[in-house]
C-alpha cells in the first residue's frame, strides 16, 4: 500500500515544528513533566478505557493507523469498473460476470456481482447492499465517535493537571524554589492535552470521517450501477449515471 502524502505531511510538519520549538530553548527537557504528563495523557486514555469496549478501542486504533496509507476506495475508480462489467453484461450476458470482483478493495462489489449471476430480483438486490452500507457506515461513526471522545477527554484532564499544579502553588508559595516545578506542572498538564486533542484525536476523526463518506459513496454508485446493470441498461448510461454522483462528464467513448 501506497503512504497516504497528506498524512505523512502532516506528521513530518508537526516534527520539523516541534523540533524548531525545542531548539528554541536548547533542550527538550524544558517541555518535559513526568507528572502532568500521567495526569493529562494516563488520565485520558484511563476514561477511554472505561468508557469503551476493547474490541471497539482496538478497532479504534486499527483504523487510525490506516490513515498512514492511502484510502482502499475511490469513488472515481467505480465508474470505469462499473462501466466494464456493463459492457461484459450486454455483451456475453450476466451470467459472465460471475468471476468478476474479486480484486475489489473488499468484497462488496463481489458479492454485488453474486446477487446479480443469482438472479436475485431488484428489490432484494437493493435490500442486502443497502442493509450492508448502513452496517458500514454505523460501524465508522461508532469508530469516529470513540476518537471524537478521546479528543475531548484530553483537554479536560489537561485542565485538571493545571488545576492540581496551581494548588499545588498555593500550598507552596512560601518556598520559590517549590513554585516553579509547581507551575511547570500547571501549565505542561494544558499543553499535553491540548497537543493530544488538536493535534491528533481531532484530525484523526475528521480525516476518518472523509473516508467513510468516500467509501459510502463508491458503494451507493456500486448499488446503482448493479440495478441499472440487472435492467439491461446500456453501459453509457450506467456510465451517466455514476459520473453525475461526482458532477463530472461522462468520456463519451464507444462502448465495446
């Protein structure tokens, strides 16, 4: 698989800056604070852990690491694909496309294509896949839901680090040498939770969120397509159809 560039951007921006900031100060010690570091980060992924499943967490954290690749689907990419099999299905009939699809990204579009070589009729065609894109895409809200938790659990256990720091001032604030380790825990316990949130959970969810609405919509077109497909339309118009969920143009090339 291919690294997904935005991505990978990202990350190496996010370093480069980091980098710059430590240089800035000669050492990387001076961002460093053991203690609001296990109230900020230990605290929030401590409530994650409460507040979810670990199957769910550990899909959580597989589909955020996918995010380090490009995306399996493509919405453009079905119309070609779509426009093929249309043309094999008025060519040589339905029944041969019964090979076809398996090198799709999984394996809705094969099993798209068996319900067509089964004669399944419209109706039921459109119940089962529909059926599975609404189980696809309750399962990516519920994985975008729990990054989107997470996002919000780190900010508020990064405030509660700076609120342990400051009374930690308080009591201190007759020993200037106490105080300032104090503060530094104040106000490194804010900065970690709010790196965590903006800086990773947040991007996280909406650049997942992008990838649900992309893969929603390559496996509508495929529905479609397969409807149109099982009437016997002509592979232009199958073609039509499917560029106008993408607002471009059909090629206008001469179906075989």
């Amino acid at each position: 698989e291919a690294m997904d560039l935005t991505t990978v951007l990202g990350i190496s921006l996010a370093l480069c800056i980091a980098s710059l900031v430590v240089s800035f100060q000669g050492s990387i010690s001076v961002y460093w604070d053991l203690e609001a570091f296990l109230i900020a980060v230990g605290g929030t992924f401590a409530s994650t852990l409460l507040n979810t499943p670990w199957s769910n967490l550990l899909n959580a954290i597989k589909s955020s690491f996918s995010l380090l690749f490009t995306s399996k689907y493509n919405a453009a990419a079905v119309i070609p694909i779509m426009k093929k099999l249309s043309e094999k299905a008025k060519k040589d009939g339905i029944f041969a496309l019964k090979n076809e699809g398996k090198g799709w990204s999984d394996f809705f579009l094969e099993k798209a294509i068996s319900l067509l070589v089964l004669n399944f009729n419209a109706h039921a065609i459109k119940s089962i896949l529909e059926n599975e894109i609404m189980e696809t895409r309750a399962r990516h809200k519920e994985i975008i839901n729990i990054i989107r938790t997470v996002a919000l659990y780190a900010p508020v256990f990064g405030l509660f680090g700076t609120l342990l720091g400051v009374i930690q001032v308080l009591t201190k604030i007759g020993n200037p040498a106490a105080v300032g380790p104090a503060m530094a825990t104040a106000v490194m316990a804010s900065v970690y939770g709010i790196l965590l949130a903006y800086l990773i959970f947040h991007p996280i969810a909406g650049k997942l969120r992008l990838r649900n609405e992309e893969e929603i919509l390559a496996k509508a077109m495929i529905l479609d397509a397969i409807l149109l497909i099982r009437s016997q339309e002509m592979p232009s118009v199958v073609e039509k159809h499917l560029c106008s969920y993408l607002g471009i143009q059909p090629s206008f090339k001469k179906s075989a």
